[in-house]
C-alpha cells in the first residue's frame, strides 16, 4: 500500500514559532456504536507533551506520509477525520517544510491536529506493549543445526475482504484456502509443522532453533546471521488467518509461570528448559506468519511496517487498525518497562498485529539489539492513549 500525496501549496512560515492551538471541539466524539469515545482536549492535558522530542516524531510522521494509500483504517469519528489519505493531505504537505528541531515540530502538530483522548467501553485504561527485530542465526540451506524452516507466503492462500461484500462487515477480512470450491479456514500452525504444506516447498531459509522461529513470527520481522558472516532480513509477507493465542496465557492457565513473571525472556527460558513440550505449547497458537526476504534497506532502519514505512525505535506503533487509522500520531502515557519511570512520547501507527485488539492498546516499536530485546520483552505498562486527528479547520 503505497501512495504520494498530491502537491498542495500551504503556508508553514509561521510553524517556526509557537502557534497556540485552537480550541477544541465541545463536545466528544463516538467512534463505533459504544467501542471507542473520542474526547476533545488540549495540548496541556497530554502528561509530558512538552518534554518530548517531537522532531523524532516528525520524522516518523513524513515517513508515513510517502506511504498513505485508501483505506487507513479506522471507525467512526476517527475513520471520518482521519481514515482517508485527503484527511491527512494539508498536514502531511505541510510537515515538509518544518525545520528538523523540536520547538518548530512541536508547532506543527499544534497547528495542523487536534489531540483526542481514547477510551472503550468507559475505560481510558489501556494496555502497551512492546516489539523487536530480533537477531537469529540461519542458512540458505538445510543440513546440521539449520533445521527449522522460515516460510514463504503460500500460493494457495486466499485473502477476502468482507467489505466487498457488505458495508456491515467494512474492515474485515478472512484468510482461507479453496476446497471443493468452497472457502475453508486455512492450515493451523500444528497442522503446517505437521507437514500439511510441506509439498509447498516454501521455506527460503533454515535457522538453528524452533523457539528463534517461533519468536520471529511474534515479532513480525527479523535479522539472520549467517555462517559466512552477512546478514538478511525478513519481513513479514502474510499470515494463516487464524486467531492469535497467547503462549504466555496457556502457560500461565497450566501454572507453569505465574501472570505477574510473564515476559519474553520467561517464556522462552521455559520453552528452552521442556524441550519435550515446547512445540506442543507453541502449537497452542494455531496462528503462522509467513516471511519475506527484505532486499535494499539501510542496516540503521527498522524493518517496514504495515503501511510500507520504515518503522522507527520508540516512534512506532502496531495499532488495532479498526479502531485507529494507519499514519495518525499518538500520544503514549506509561510507564518504562526497565525502571519504571513514565514513558511518554508521540508516535505514530504505521503497524498491525494480530495481539493487538482494542482502542486504547498499542504495541510499541523498541528497535533492535540487546536493549530493544530487553524492553521489548519486558514492557507490559497500563496507561493512556491520545490521538491526533487533523483539524477540521485546516482540512481544506
């Protein structure tokens, strides 16, 4: 999904200084019948808003603005005011011509969108969590310790979007494969490690443990040493359509972990530690992630996102897409998963994830390396969420 914006010609002088925002709407806005509530608010009322370094989160924003293409997603009043490439057009042509530092950023996003604090079903409460691009070790070919396959995207796999079908079912979508000439759902992650597929031929590269490709498919996108010393990334290319469980709650329901220890690093120290079982628990995901091999990007970048952009450290979000639009920035309040200090900063939503339900939850983007892996695997911080959406008096 990639798509320019259409030039447009818009003054951005006056972005250098400080521009006081307009107020607010009076009144908050539904987004889906009693899903999400969208409150109007003031720049004030966003914990920390003028600490952060928004000339990061601008940077970001440009990005996503050379990938917008219909539909960004989103429902209701978020859908309305920013689920659509024109909503985003005069902020995004605007953004080109702010200086790269903090004080002028921080005008632009004043100037051109209005904060909204989320909430569903009454709570303002959400959860955030974090991922990486972790880093493995595979080969081209399979032989030794390289036994565990990554997959290419099936031919067989059909993807439908209901919309198409139903203005009731817009946002929707189903993965299948044809049986006599029927849609049926598609193979599970325990029918595919069964070798339902396996006449495919489809894995393009072998990695040396089970639980690395297990972990790769959580995060989406990844980096493979190989023995001679280069380095390839995959990217995420498609997925089964089956639900995502949650390794960490089947753990949790059979008392091997207790709810307040979960984290990457414990689940994998069990599954490396019950050899034995750790497939049969992985199975308990029946959802499976097919891989890419990720050509031409600069080694200092994050893998793309959903939209196509280079996801950004700390600047990037996976987002529920039926609530929240591709490319709108939000503003995140929680806490450090490392030390426990508040973690507040604008980010945008250029990624989707299968865990990832809900209006105020947000998967955060940490990079990648020891630090981002520690983080990442760590972060599980209730807090709130606010959303910049274009202002409807700059919209035209």
């Amino acid at each position: 999904m990639k798509a320019v914006w259409a030039a447009a010609l818009v003054l951005v002088l006056a972005l250098a200084g400080c521009v006081a925002p307009q107020p607010p709407p009076p009144t908050p806005l539904q987004a889906g019948p009693a899903a999400m509530r969208l409150t109007p608010v003031g720049f004030d009322a966003l914990p920390g808003w003028a600490d952060d370094h928004h000339a990061a989160a601008l940077a970001a924003f440009r990005a996503s603005c050379a990938h917008m293409a219909a539909p960004l997603g989103g429902s209701g009043a978020a859908a309305e005011l920013g689920g659509s490439p024109a909503a985003w057009q005069p902020a995004c042509t605007a953004a080109r011509g702010v200086a790269n530092d903090d004080m002028a950023a921080r005008a632009f996003f004043e100037s051109m969108l209005q904060p909204y604090a989320i909430a569903q079903g009454g709570d303002a409460q959400g959860l955030f969590t974090g991922y990486y691009e972790p880093e493995v070790h595979g080969a081209r070919m399979e032989g030794g310790a390289y036994q565990t396959g990554v997959l290419a995207k099936p031919s067989d796999i059909v993807s439908v979007d209901l919309g198409a079908f139903s203005d009731d079912l817009k946002g929707k979508h189903v993965s299948g494969r044809i049986q006599d000439h029927a849609l049926v759902p598609y193979y599970t992650r325990a029918e595919i490690m069964a070798g339902a597929i396996r006449s495919q031929r489809l894995e393009f590269l072998w990695l040396d443990n089970p639980i690395d490709g297990f972990f790769l498919e959580i995060q989406g996108s990844g980096r493979v040493a190989l023995p001679d010393g280069r380095v390839l990334r995959v990217t995420y290319a498609g997925q089964n359509g089956r639900p995502y469980v949650a390794i960490g709650r089947v753990l949790i329901d059979r008392g091997e972990i207790a709810r307040e220890q979960v984290s990457l690093q414990s689940i994998r120290a069990w599954l490396m530690a019950h050899p034995d079982q750790a497939q049969a628990v992985m199975n308990q995901n029946p959802s499976f992630v097919f891989f890419r091999e990720l050509t031409g990007t600069n080694p200092d970048e994050g893998p793309p996102g959903a939209m196509g952009a280079q996801l950004t450290p700390g600047r990037s979000l996976a987002v529920d897409r039926a609530f929240l639009p591709l490319g709108a920035p939000v503003f995140i309040d929680t806490t450090d998963p490392l030390d426990g200090t508040p973690w507040r900063h604008l980010a945008v939503a250029q990624d989707v994830g299968g865990a990832i339900k809900g209006a105020v939850r947000a998967d955060i983007f940490f990079g990648w390396g020891t630090d981002a892996e520690a983080r990442a695997g760590k972060m599980r911080g209730k807090g709130r969420a606010f959303v910049l959406l274009p202002r409807q008096d700059t919209a035209h």
